[in-house]
C-alpha cells in the first residue's frame, strides 16, 4: 500500500475537491469553481507525476483492502496501467483547467457545483478501472464511471436531445457491462475466485468464449462499430471538455480491458488478431466516412473518435497476429504503435474538443455551415485546431504520424506471412491509408468552412477570443502534438514498455532499432524545418524592397458575391460521401426549382449510420419499450418500496 501513497493521494484530492465544494461551498459561485477545478487540478498533477515516475522504473505494485468485510478490493500498478494513467489524470488536469470559464454560469450554481463533482467521480473511477486488480474492484469501479459520465452527458437535462443522448449512452453502457460480467461469470465459473490471475488456466474453448464477450462489452464503450451508436450522440450533448474526457480517455478505459484479457487469458490464437484487427479496419473507415457527413462540428469530431480507435485496434489486431505468427518485432511494433495512438489520440483528439468547444462558447452553435472566417478573430483557436487536425491525418512533424508510422511498419511486416496473414496484413496497410486520405478531406473541410472565408451568420462576426483559462490548454496540448512528432523517443519508449509489461511470451526484444528509427523521425523533422526556415528567409529575401498590394478576390465574373457562394461542407463532401452511398446511405431534402418566378427553397441532406438504423431496432427500441412496461413499479409509495426492500432481503436470506 505505501509503494502506491502517491496514486491513492491524487485519487482523495480528486474526489475531494469535487465534494467538499459541493457541500460547504455551492452558495458562493467563484470561490467554489475555483477551489473544485483547482483541487482536481492539483491531483491530477500528482498522479500523473506518479505515473511518470513509475513506468519510467518499471514498477510492479499491489495493494488491497477490505470491502464490506466479504470482498477485497485489490489494486495493481503495473507498465500498462500506469501508461494508461498518463492519458488519463494529463487530460484530466486540462479539461479541469479548461473548465474553470467554460462553467462560468452563475446561474446555475448549484448545478455546476454538482458537475464537478461527477467529474471528480469520473477521473477517479477511470484511475482505479486501470488499476483493478479483481473482479468485485473492476465492476465496481466501471460502473462509477459509467453513472458518473452518464449525468455528465445529461448536463442541460432541459434539452430534450441531451436527455435521448443520455438514456442512449446508458442503455449502451449497461448492456456493454452485461457482457464484461457475464466473462467474469465464466472465469469464476472455471477457477471459483474473483482474481484475474487464473484465468490463463481456462480450457481453449472458455477462452474463446470469454475473449469474444469481453470484446463486445468493452468494444460497446471503446465506441467499436457496431457498438459506437451511443458515442456521436453523448459526446456532442456534455460540456465540451467533458467530451475531451469522455473521447480522449474514458473510451479508451475499453481498449485498456481489450488489451489486458489478451495478456490474463493468454489466448494466442489466430482467430483473436483477426477478430479485433476486421474490427478495426471496419470502424476506421466507416468512422471518417461518418464524419465527412456531418453538419455538427462536435458531432464530426465524435465520428473521428470511431474512425482513431479502429487504427488503435488496427495496431492490436497486428500486433496479436504477430504473436500468434511467432514475429515479436511485428507483435511488439502492433502492440506499441496502437498503445503509443491511445496517448496521442488523447492528446489531439482533446485539443480538438476543446478547439470546438471555445468555437461552441463564442458562438453559440456548433453547425459548421452558419460559422467561417473565424480564424481572423480567433488566431490562437485557430491555429491550435489546425494543428490538432494535421495531427489527427496522420501527417508529419505532429505526433499522429509517429503511431501510425509504427503500425504502417508492423504490417509491412506482416506482408512477410502467408496466407490470411499476409491477406489481413495487407487490407490493414490499404485501410490505413484509405483513412487518412478520408480523414484529410475531413479536416479540409472543417478548416476551410469554419475557420476560413467570411462569416456565414451574425453569429461567426461577433466573436473574441479572451478566456484565458481555455486558451492555455488549447496551447499546451497543440505544443504536445509537436514535441512527441519531433522527438517520438522517449514516448514510444513509454508505449513499448508498457507492451513489454503484457508479457505475452515473444520473450525480450531489444528496443535499440526501435528508438533508431524514432530518431530517424527527429531527424527528418528537424530537416523540415531547416527547409521550411531557409524558404522563409529566402521569401523575406525576395520580396524586401517591393510593394505588396491586397485586392479583393476573384468573383467567378460576379460584382457583388455574398458569403452564400461559399463552398458548404455538404457540398465539399458530396462526392466522397455519394462514393459510399451503399454504406452511408444520404437523404436529402431539397425541393425543385420551377417556374419563372420560383419560390425560395432549401437544401438539407443527412447521411445516416447504418449501425444506429439496425442497433435502434434491435437494442433501444426493444429495452426503453420494457422499461416503459414497468413503470408501474414507481409510484411514489414509500410503503411499497419499503416491502421491495424486504421482499428482496427475503429472497437473498436462501442463497446466503
């Protein structure tokens, strides 16, 4: 327990701090958002110094403690919990700075008040879920954090669509839980103990059985397709640095169980690299092809985090096959490349919600076809957004790159198979790329129709940039993006020791050419800024001494163009989107021109998810109806629900 006082003080200052400000502080709005964003803050700096520390040195920990004097709630801080703690409490810590003048609404003080604290509860129970080190720990601590972002995401309960996002995530969450207990059922149906230890002694077919339910559970919250339906609902409807939270790091709380059932159950079949790496490919590419459709910039951005957990699952996918294959430099490039994108996905897909979320603060609308030329009054938000973007497409010298690089290699690697591996291995190099040409037009779009042009509404011309509290972390996580794209050595070395701490029996590969080729990488990005500086210089050069004239620009022959000959993101897309109309079915609405004198008309098109059209029928429909049928049990009778308690102490006094 001593060897983890430091992880367990950042977990009480956390939860304290959303607390203690609830309880003796709520009448006063200031002093009570400072102290609760201050206090989560300060706890996440400790705990993410901890985890620094830790994994540097290889550390190995355990601690315990009694729990209602029948269980145990054990903890374990091993090299892959602790890279996972990183993400965590360094996106924590700025969501909680970023928060401090978003939440500013004196109004709703109470409110607020009760925000910080789920959000206290959120970053402690993802903590502890990548620290549980049993079953009774583990569900106790994923369903923490399963309520606690549920009332996160409902925040502006009075919008009736935030309440549907919330009741989705819910149904979702709770289904996915379902799942991950009934794999815990099976363990402790084989080795009769709630430890994880035992479960490599299951018989070959149990594994199988457990792996493919533990998959869909935590596939469900890492936003897996088919299981994403929840996530470009409930991201858009929570404060935006809560989306940064729920996307950057608590979706990957289901990769982190993905990845740690692989290493309990010791299941080094074929089948299991085949299974998460189609996965992935499907979910990378269907995820940006969503997105390219969407109107809703924080909607867009949900779609992209489906579109990065498939390259994740990609790099797993690889990474499991090479295991399988007997090539630990495949399996250990699959496994470090994937987990080194869990870090950098946090980092720039964060910077992204809160980019957005400062667009959403200014504005007042997160649709991308009412805003443009925000960039002249917003330069810091933009500039940082497009940072985040370039990143996100995989594109050199930004931390995107370096991951994706790594994965790129463990499947060229991969080509050396035969058979379904060379076949799988080589789909996963062409959906890769397919992903980040995808993903390209994406961030084209964005940029070019939020940030760039004339404002398209009164909304985009009115707008500043003050806030400092939300601008800092902007900067931080931009500068972020930049050091791990320069100097990828020490990072990918953090990603590759905590492969290593799997143990997943390729033995020890020396990781001497893997930091070679991370240098590479510094090199080629210094090199690039070397060129970019001399043509800056040789431009300055140039041009010393002549005029430079502004003119208007060309209007296509027009003499008064107006913002509407604009280009829309729904026409930018078009084309991309019409390509995988079979998957991305498009509904437009956009009544005909006629006569000589013809009315004013409109266009609007959606494209709908195929997944939700299925899941909404299959899932929701069929759990909100049962629901509904219940509702007779609530009837605001104390006396009866004073007789459901007893009645089920009854029934639980025959199996005790």
């Amino acid at each position: 327990m001593l060897a983890m006082n430091n992880f367990f003080l950042a977990v009480f200052i956390i939860l304290g701090s959303g607390i203690l400000p609830l309880l003796f502080l709520w009448r006063r709005f200031t002093l009570m958002k400072t102290m609760a964003s201050l206090g989560i803050s300060v706890g996440c700096l400790i705990g993410l110094i901890d985890a620094i520390f830790k994994l540097s040195h290889g550390a190995d920990l355990t601690a315990s403690t009694s729990y209602l004097r029948a269980f145990a709630l054990a903890f374990r801080m091993d090299g892959l919990s602790t890279f996972f703690l990183i993400a965590i409490f360094f996106i924590a810590f700025l969501s909680a700075v970023y928060s401090w003048q978003y939440m500013n609404n004196a109004q709703k003080t109470v409110r607020v008040a009760v925000h910080y604290l789920f959000f206290s509860l959120l970053v402690v129970s993802m903590a502890l879920v990548v620290t549980a080190a049993n079953m009774i720990t583990f569900m106790l601590c994923w369903e923490i954090m399963s309520l606690s972002s549920f009332f996160l995401v409902v925040y502006n309960y009075e919008n009736e669509e935030n309440r549907k996002a919330g009741y989705l995530y819910f149904i979702f969450s709770q289904v996915g839980a379902m799942f991950i207990l009934a794999a815990f059922g099976i363990i402790y149906s084989h080795t009769a103990g709630f430890g994880f230890d035992a479960a490599a002694m299951l018989p070959e077919t149990a594994k199988a059985l457990v792996f493919a339910l533990a998959f869909i559970g935590f596939g469900s919250k890492a936003g897996v397709f088919p299981f994403h339906v929840w996530l470009p609902h409930a991201h858009p409807a929570a404060p935006s640095h809560i989306s940064a939270i729920m996307s950057g790091v608590m979706i990957k709380c289901g990769i982190y169980g993905i990845i740690r059932f692989y290493g309990l159950l010791g299941w080094h079949a074929p089948l299991s690299g085949y299974i998460v790496l189609v996965a992935g490919m499907v979910s990378g590419i269907l995820g940006v092809v969503y997105a390219l459709g969407q109107h809703d910039i924080k909607r867009l951005l949900a779609y992209h985090s489906v579109e990065n957990i498939g390259i994740i699952l990609i790099g797993i996918g690889l990474g499991m096959i090479g295991i399988s294959a007997g090539k630990p430099v495949m399996a250990l490039l699959g496994f470090g490349g994937g987990l080194l994108h869990v870090l950098n996905h946090s980092i720039f897909k964060s910077l992204l919600f809160m980019g957005a979320g400062m667009v959403l603060h200014k504005t007042g609308t997160r649709t991308i076809d009412v805003l443009g030329g925000l960039i002249k009054k917003m330069r810091i938000t933009g500039v940082t957004f497009l940072i985040g973007s370039l990143a996100i497409c995989g594109l050199p010298p930004f931390n995107g790159f370096v991951s994706e690089f790594l994965i790129y290699i463990g499947g060229f690697r991969g080509a050396a198979l035969s058979q379904t591996d060379f076949a799988l291995s080589l789909l996963a190099i062409v959906s890769l790329a397919v992903i980040g040409g995808l993903a390209l037009a994406c961030f084209t779009k964005v940029m070019g129709v939020v940030f760039q042009g004339e404002p398209r509404s009164a909304a985009a011309e009115a707008v500043n940039e003050k806030g400092l509290s939300m601008i800092a972390p902007m900067v931080i996580l931009a500068g972020t993006c930049l050091v791990i794209g320069v100097f990828p050595s020490m990072f990918a070395g953090m990603a590759l020791r905590a492969a290593e701490s799997l143990q997943l029996g390729y033995g020890r590969v020396p990781l001497a050419p893997f930091m070679q080729l991370t240098g590479n990488i510094t090199r080629g990005a210094l090199l690039f800024f070397m060129v970019f500086g001399l043509i800056l210089v040789l431009r300055a050069f140039l041009y010393r001494g002549k005029s430079v004239t502004a003119s208007g620009t060309w209007g296509c022959g027009f003499t008064q163009p107006t913002n509407r000959m604009q280009y829309t993101g729904s026409s930018y897309a078009g084309s991309i989107i019409g390509f995988f109309g079979s998957l991305a079915p498009l509904e437009e609405d956009h009544p005909p021109i006629a006569g000589r004198f013809p009315a004013t008309t409109h266009y609007h098109s959606q494209v709908h998810d195929i997944a939700e059209r299925h899941m909404q029928r299959v899932i929701v429909t069929p759990v909100l109806t049962a629901f509904d049928k219940l509702r007779w049990l609530q009837h605001g009778d104390i006396h009866l629900y004073i007789g459901y308690i007893l009645l089920a102490i009854v029934v639980l006094l025959f199996f005790v």
